[in-house]
C-alpha cells in the first residue's frame, strides 16, 4: 500500500466502462489502467462522479475498486471514492475500499440533505476517526447543493486522516479562502481542468482531473512543469487545452469523456441512465476540439 500523503501530480478521475447491456466492461477497464500506468498518471480515483459510481450497487462499486488494485499491483496510488449522502454508508464504503487495498479515500460532501455546518463536519470525521488510510475531501457545490465552509476546512485540516481537499468550486475566491490551511499535512488538488494553474498558483499540488482521461501525459506534464517552476509551459499547456477541456464538459460529465474515449477506441460508449448518449451538437463539437488537440485525425 502506497504511503499517499505526499501525493502530487495529475490524478486521472476514471471513467468505469459499461457494456451495451450496461454491466461493468471489464476488459475495457482493463485497456483504461494500462493506457494510464502507461503515460505518466500520477494516481488514479475510481468510483468518483466520472466513475458514474452513483448508478451502481456496493458489490459494483468494490468489485471495481477490486479490479483496478489488482491491475494496478501498486504501481501508482489508487483513491476511491467513498461518497455518500448518508453518513454510515459513506463510513461502509470507506471500511470496504480500505480492506480491499485501495491507498486512500475521497469523501464528498452530503448532497441533497446537505446538512448544517456542524452535521457536514460530524460527517466527515465520523468516516475519518475510523479509517487507517488517509482521505481527500471532496467540495463540489455544484453538484451537492453544499459547500464546505471556511471554518469546517480549518477544523478539519488539524484531522490526522484528512490529507487534503479537492477544490472543485470554480470559485478562485472560496479556493483563495482555504488556501491559507494547505501545508505539509493539507494539500489542496484542483478539482476543474480549466483551473489548475491558478489553483496551483495557490498551492495546490495537482489535479484530480476528467481531462487526464484523454490526454494523461499532457496533464501530467502541466503539473510536473508547474512544481517544477516552469510556470510558462504549464501556462502554455492550461491554455492550449482549454477548448478540449470546455468540450469535454459541454454536456454533464461524464457524458463527452466516456464519448472521447470511445472515439479513440478505448471503451463502449456506455453509461447508465438518467445519463445517456451526447447530442450531436455535443459531438460535434467534442469531435473538432479532439482533432484540434491531435487525438482524432
């Protein structure tokens, strides 16, 4: 098991490939794993919101989790996403994902009852005072409904089992805010492709990132070039990628990537409803931004 406190770089949050009657595609999961330990991913997240793990059952879910340990066999650090509205399933899910060997946790806010601010913090430090492996915490109010507030960050930054917090507000402003708790024991990972740079800028450490699905080593290479103080090239690589990331959320994720990466042959394009297939405007639009970005001819 991987020691992920430390952890930098661009976190690929995968895709899990459906097959055309909607069961889990194995072997295109398999294709995704070895396409990512082969162009420099950092870590990979499964069953987060890309994973669509909202639409499949616990057995999926830690057969999934299950499948990528294995295949991964410790190569980069595996995150799953334990996300729940309900505390005690959230806390089941983080229990299942520890004992089957994934190196760390990703934790979301409770959507649709949302909480007040002391349940959203109860809420997470009851998963957190009972698992052995360190957990991001996941602020996306977009589509929870809540957001994690200023106070509650800074509660929770002091917990030795948060590690860090995935900023996925698209505020610059809320993500300037909680800057200030990020340190050695707190990082801070951009949760929206269009934002790394500035949010590394603020400290952040990566990226947990739909658009490393399809262009792993180019994100990797964003973040490496940042910490690695060449802030133009990463500048450079933000902003010529931005009309691939905006077509790739030109619909709700992860409708246009499990379609990108269907297009490059990696996967079915299956998803499990209320999501369905792109429009064609949607498609035609991810088509010239994906020849745009060399991955079609």
């Amino acid at each position: 098991m991987s020691d992920i406190r430390d952890l930098k770089g661009s976190i690929v949050a995968l895709v899990t490939p459906f097959k055309e009657d909607g069961s889990i595609d194995f072997a295109a999961l398999d294709r995704l794993v070895d396409f990512h330990l082969e162009n420099q991913t950092d870590a990979i997240l499964v069953l987060g919101t890309t994973g669509e793990s909202s639409t499949m059952t616990d057995a999926e879910d830690v057969a999934v989790a299950q499948h990528v340990v294995n295949r991964v066999d410790g190569r980069v650090p595996i995150i799953g996403g334990a996300g729940s509205n309900s505390t005690m399933e959230s806390l089941n899910k983080a229990k299942s994902l520890q004992m089957i060997g994934c190196d760390g946790l990703l934790l979301i806010t409770p959507y649709y009852n949302k909480s007040n601010e002391e349940g959203v913090y109860r809420h997470f430090t009851t998963v957190l005072d009972q698992v052995e492996i360190p957990a991001i915490l996941y602020n996306v109010p977009s589509r929870t409904g809540c957001s994690i507030s200023e106070r509650n960050v800074a509660r929770l930054a002091q917990h030795p089992m948060a590690m860090g917090i995935k900023e996925a507000s698209g505020s610059i402003s809320y993500a300037t805010t909680v800057a200030k708790y990020v340190g050695p024991d707190f990082k801070m990972f951009s949760g929206n492709d269009d934002m790394v740079v500035p949010l590394m800028s603020l400290g952040a450490s990566g990226v947990i990132s739909v658009w490393a699905n399809v262009q792993p080593t180019t994100v990797h290479t964003m973040v490496m070039d940042y910490l690695g103080g060449d802030y133009q090239s990463a500048l450079k690589i933000q902003l010529e990628g931005l009309d691939l990331v905006h077509a790739l959320f030109c619909e709700v994720n992860p409708i246009p990537v499990k379609a990108a990466l269907a297009m490059m042959g990696l996967i079915p394009e299956g998803y499990r409803l209320p999501l369905t297939t792109i429009s064609d405007a949607g498609r035609a639009k991810l088509t010239a931004a994906m020849k745009g970005a060399g991955l079609l001819d």
